[in-house]
C-alpha cells in the first residue's frame, strides 16, 4: 500500500509506474493524510492538507468530508453559552498548547477547553462516543471554534464548525484552505499568525468587541451556507471536477503541467538531521522540542507505529503541562 512507504519509496513507486514517467502530467494523486510535504512530483496531487510554500507543480487542497448538522443548527441567541471551544487531542502540535493556555487564562471569555489523553480513533468506543458528544456539544454552544494546526496544516475540525454554522479560529501559517478562489473564507472565519498563539485569546477578545450579535450571527450563517455549496459530498466532488478543468485550460494539451524539474530530496539525511537536532534539544533538557523533531524523523521514513507512539507520549506531557497550569 503506497501510504506505508517512506517518502522515497512513494516517489519510486510512483515512477516506475507504467506510462507515468511518458505522461506525468496526466496522472492525478490523491493523499488523504496530514502529512503536507511535497511529492515533487509533476501530476496533479490533491491533499487534506497542504502548504503555500510547498513545490507541488499542480497541488490542489482537498476538504475533509464530515457529518452534516443540519438536525443541529440554530442561531439563535438562548443556544450561545460559550465565547469559543476546544475538545480535542492536543497531539505532536507545538502551536496548540500556548492556545490553549491563552484562552484557560483569559478570564473575559467563556471557554470551553477539554483534552483527551489519546488521539480519537486510538480509544474504545464507548470513550469515542462520549467524546463525540461532548464535541458536538460544546461546538453547538459556542460562536467559535478553535482550529489550530496540528498534525497537519487543517483538520476536519475546520469543516465540522462550518457544518455547525459556526466560526473556525484558523491557527495555522501558510495553510492552503479548499476552493480559495472561489470562496472568501475573510467572511467568515477568524485568522491567526502562529507566532501570535500566546495572545490569542486576546485578538479573539478584542474581536468580540468589534462585531455584535446580529454581526456575529450573519458570520455564522454565512459559514452554514459555505459548507452547503462547497463541501457537502456531492457538491465538493464538482468543485473537484472544476478545479481539473481549470488546470486543463492553464495548460497546453501536450505540455507538462509545469517545467520545472523537480530533483529527489535526499529525505535519509533530513531524517538525519531531525534526529541529530533531538539530541541536542535533549542536551539542552527541551524535550518537547525533542519529541517533535523525532516525530519528524519517523514520518520521513515511515515508522508509523513509532509516530503514534511519539504523539501520544508527547500529547500526555503537555496535557499534564496544562492540569499544572490551570492548577
């Protein structure tokens, strides 16, 4: 299966398959993980996650398909109880602990924040309902919904609070979100610069100060309506469609999507070089820092069982960071 190999092994795999090095810009790639970096390839490659700085010659950004709540929405005022919302595993993400503890401080804002110890799909059912509940729960009652980046630069978190009629708190730098020329996401979504995380509790203070009910709650609507058009199954499939006319119209028929040649990155020495920047974090007693760097290491060459592995035990000391914070 071409998600169990290394970085390497996919680009290898990918080409010696048949025909493809005669007609790469014919073949179209679907990855749907967190992982944002790069093929360097030169095909069309649709991804959940993706990054503006990355060099995919034809990279389109994928939304990620999630439950409709159409049973559950309501604007009205009497349902708000919460300012905003987290539920959720804090994970490898460096940017997710320093949000969370903005918002636990902030004592101008009803906050709803709950971790988990362990990644969703890693827990029994019974835990997987409860905290499916309390999810939907705590989003149904809250204007926003805090999405920082995590594994990967979006989540179905996102597209879950525009499903809710709900305003998503985008916390993550350079993050390509699905069908951006067609959609002004401005309208209706709340960004934040990683590097201000520390302080965003107080950008989405000063945010409420600016925008009254009746504003807030046409943000809301209009994320429903933006989710009803573009990401309900059937209709994200079209934009998908049109998103390949488009790049057929930018090219020539029998031209490459791109002419720029795309070397191999040498992904054994970055795994190198991840694992020997842990040793010094370690060195310097930064074992988060450490944690991520290892965790960088093992998604280059493809240890999977080491990564979740290194994402909870990470997750489980930075949850224990935040109980020793809230005191």
């Amino acid at each position: 299966m071409i998600t169990k190999l290394d970085y390497n092994g996919i680009t290898s795999y990918i080409n010696n398959l048949p025909l493809y090095n005669s007609f790469s810009h014919k073949h179209i790639f679907f990855r749907p993980d967190d992982n944002y970096n790069p093929l360097c390839i030169n095909s069309i490659v649709f991804k959940n996650s993706m990054n503006k700085c990355d060099t995919e010659s034809a990279g389109i950004a994928l939304p990620y398909f999630c439950e409709n709540f159409e049973n559950l929405l309501s604007f009205d005022e009497s349902v708000f109880s919460h300012h905003i919302n987290f539920v959720g595993f804090i994970g490898s993400s460096s940017v997710r602990l320093p949000v969370l503890k903005s918002f636990l401080s902030n004592k101008n804002l009803v906050s709803e924040i709950t971790v988990f110890d362990k990644f969703f799909f890693h827990t029994d059912t019974d835990s997987q309902q409860k905290h499916r509940e309390l999810f939907i729960s705590a989003l149904r009652k809250s204007y926003l919904a805090l999405c920082p980046a995590g594994t990967g630069k979006n989540s179905i978190r996102f597209f879950e609070t525009l499903s809710m009629g709900r305003i998503p708190v985008l916390i993550s730098d350079n993050c390509v979100l699905p069908f951006e020329n067609e959609i002004n996401y401005d309208d209706f979504i709340i960004r934040i610069d990683e590097k201000d995380a520390g302080v965003s509790s107080q950008i989405v203070e000063k945010w409420f100060t600016k925008n009254s009910f009746k504003q807030i709650k046409e943000k809301c609507k209009k994320a429903r309506l933006v989710w009803e058009e573009y990401f309900t199954y059937n209709n994200a499939l079209w934009y998908i469609f049109k998103s390949l006319q488009n790049i057929k119209k930018r090219s020539n028929s029998s031209e490459q999507l791109s002419k720029k040649e795309f070397g191999f990155t040498d992904y054994i020495k970055m795994a190198e070089d991840a694992k020997s920047e842990a040793e010094n974090h370690i060195k310097n007693n930064r074992v988060l820092d450490a944690m991520d760097c290892l965790i960088k290491a093992n998604m280059i060459t493809g240890n999977q069982e080491n990564v979740k592995k290194l994402v909870e035990l990470k997750n489980t000391e930075m949850v224990k960071e935040l109980r020793n914070f809230t005191g």
